[in-house]
C-alpha cells in the first residue's frame, strides 16, 4: 500500500475536472507512482478524497483507506471506498465519514488492484455544470462521447472561497443518448445539521466532477 500523512485542520482547494478525449479506453496496467491522492476535510463532518490518474492508461480500481487518530495517536475510526476505471488525466472524487467524536489527524492507504472490468466501457467527453440555489442545485451533465450512454456518476462539491463547505455524495443519471444533456437536482444541505445551505451566505461556489461514464458491455 501507499500512504499519504496529513493534519486534519488542513484544507486544500482543489478544482480539476476531467474533460479529455471522446473515445473509448482499454484497460491496462499502471503504477501507483503515478497516482496523486489527497483528502480534504468539509466544515460539516465529511472528508472529500481526490484521485487524480496521471498515468496515461486506466486505473481499473483504486481501494482507498482512511483511518483517524486521536491526540495520543490511538485509531479511533476508519472509512474505506473505491474507485473503478479512472481515465487518463481524470481527477475523481469520493466521500468518506468521519468520527463523531471528532480526531486529531488522518492517514490515507490506498491500493492499485488489477481487474478486468470487460463487462462495460469507459467514456470521457462528459460536461458538467451547476446551478446553485437555496437549498438545492440543478446539475446538468451532457454527453460529448458521440456514443449513447448508460450511465454517467457524478458528485457536487459546495466552497465558500478557497474553504470545502460540503459535499454531495455520488449520484447517477442514466440512459443518455449522444450530444444530449441530462439534468438532477441535488439537496445543498449540512451533512451535521442537516439545515439548507443557502447560496451566497454559505456556500458561492459549486463544482461538479463526473467519476465516471459508461455503457454496458453485454
């Protein structure tokens, strides 16, 4: 495994997003030297992971591990997901819980796992944009791939300047034909409290990142 040290209180502002060719991707084999990945904190309780492939072929699964300490070092909690297929270039997003009792500083792992995912194929070429309300956002995603899709996952990040505030967790839309454009709404709220995050006091920013579109190989 790899591990990556960093202080809890550290917030990082991160705004890639993936937008690359319009082709289809075989699966190959990659090293993990070449994955960068990160976790930063929201204000409400959850830990945003970014995972950016800077290889030039697919990272076919990536299990990624984060485990929380207290002051005296002592594990107290872990999350764990894992990300599938992640194109050349792209930068994906995952959500990971935090302790309720709160933590003094995490540790990320993560692991390259070599898979044959032949059951569905990868696409790029997926826009995405939001816009914010009070309460919720319209998300749009188009299809740019020139190839019908079954399926497109996506997640919203909400930023109040350069600060994480919130985050969505992952959401899907499905059967999008080629140069269409698919729309969901998805609730700004506070993962804590569950009270609305309003636009313009809480949150000015939102940026939405496509983890992945596909179609189905059978």
């Amino acid at each position: 495994m790899k591990k990556v040290r960093a202080l809890s209180l550290a917030f990082l502002m991160v705004f890639t997003m993936f937008l690359g060719f319009s082709t289809p991707l075989t699966a190959q084999a990659a090293s993990i030297d070449q994955i960068a990945i990160q976790a930063v904190p929201t204000q409400d309780g959850l830990v945003a992971v970014f995972l950016t492939n800077n290889s030039s072929t697919i990272l076919e699964e990536v299990d990624l591990y984060i485990y929380y300490y207290d002051a005296s070092g002592a594990t107290i909690d872990m999350d764990a997901d894992y990300a599938f297929d992640v194109l050349p270039g792209a930068t994906v997003v995952y959500p990971m819980f935090t302790p309720e009792s709160g933590y003094a500083s995490y540790e990320l792992d993560y692991e390259l796992v070599i898979e044959d995912y032949d059951y569905y194929t990868s696409y790029s070429g997926v826009t995405a944009s939001a816009a914010p309300g009070n309460g919720s956002i319209i998300v749009s995603c188009t299809n740019n791939t020139g190839t019908y899709l079954d399926w497109i996952d996506y997640i919203v990040l909400f930023y109040k300047g350069s600060t994480l505030v919130s985050m969505s967790w992952e959401s899907y839309m499905d059967d999008i034909a080629a140069g269409d454009t698919a729309y969901a709404e998805e609730l700004a709220y506070n993962q804590s409290t569950y009270e609305d995050l309003v636009y313009g006091v809480d949150y000015d920013n939102v940026v939405v990142y496509v983890n992945g579109a596909y179609t189905y190989n059978y």
